[in-house]
C-alpha cells in the first residue's frame, strides 16, 4: 500500500511540475508585446508664399519643429533668416532658400528657444514677404 501512495504521489509531482512548465496547462500561448506607438515629432507648420506676401506672418512653434515654406506665388522667391544680408540669426530658415512656382520646402530643425525673423532675400526690404518664427 505504502509503494502505491509513493506512486500515486509521484506521479501528481510529475503532473505539476510539467503543467508549471508548460504554463499552467492553458491553451492559450502568451500575447505578444504591442509595438508602441511612435510618438510624431512636434507638429510642422506652413508658411504660404503668394503674391500678396506671406501667411502667417508670425507663428509660434515647439523646438525641434521644422516648418515649411509653400510657394504659391508665380514668381519665385528666396526665403532666408534675418538679418539681411548676412542670413544668420537662424540658419535653419537658409535651408529653404530659392523656390520656384509649386515648390516647398523644409526649414532645418529650429532647437533653440528664440524669435528668428526672415524675409525674402530677392525682395527685401518690402515688408509682406518678411515674418518671425517664434520657438518656445
């Protein structure tokens, strides 16, 4: 009697060693780790070019953002940072620098916390095509 009880009892540790194996005996295999959602970098903004100048003429951005200048004008334009001629209050903004009709393009990345004006260097120093980018 005492052998089938060591028996009896062996085999239900056999029994629970291999269902905390194998999980518990469920069926179900484990879910597997969402990918996380990319979180987008700080929202770009538009600068539109025209004929009548540019719109906005100021906008407020989160650092890091690159903002994107859209001319929609038939002329082309040359946007740069201030002051002019020498272009370097914010060198981000030269990036943009000549488009043509239907052409956009993007600043660089604007990381620092300051107001960079710009303006348009081929039309400088009318004022419609002049702006300020402020970072904050």
């Amino acid at each position: 009697m005492r052998k089938k009880a060591t028996w009896g009892f062996l085999a239900a540790a056999v029994m629970a060693a291999l269902m905390i194996a194998c999980g518990g005996g469920s069926s179900t295999s484990p879910s597997p780790t969402p990918t996380p959602t990319p979180t987008p970098a700080p929202g770009g903004t538009t600068i539109t070019i025209t004929a009548s100048g540019v719109s906005p003429t100021s906008i407020t951005v989160a650092p890091g953002t690159q903002v994107t200048f859209v001319n929609n004008d038939i002329r082309n334009h040359t946007m740069n940072s201030d002051p002019h001629p020498e272009h370097t209050d914010c060198e981000e903004i030269n990036q943009v620098g000549f488009l043509t009709p239907g052409q956009r393009r993007n600043t660089g990345n604007l990381n620092n916390r300051k107001t960079c004006g710009y303006h348009d260097h081929e039309l400088f120093p009318q004022t419609q095509w002049m702006g300020k980018i402020i970072i904050q």
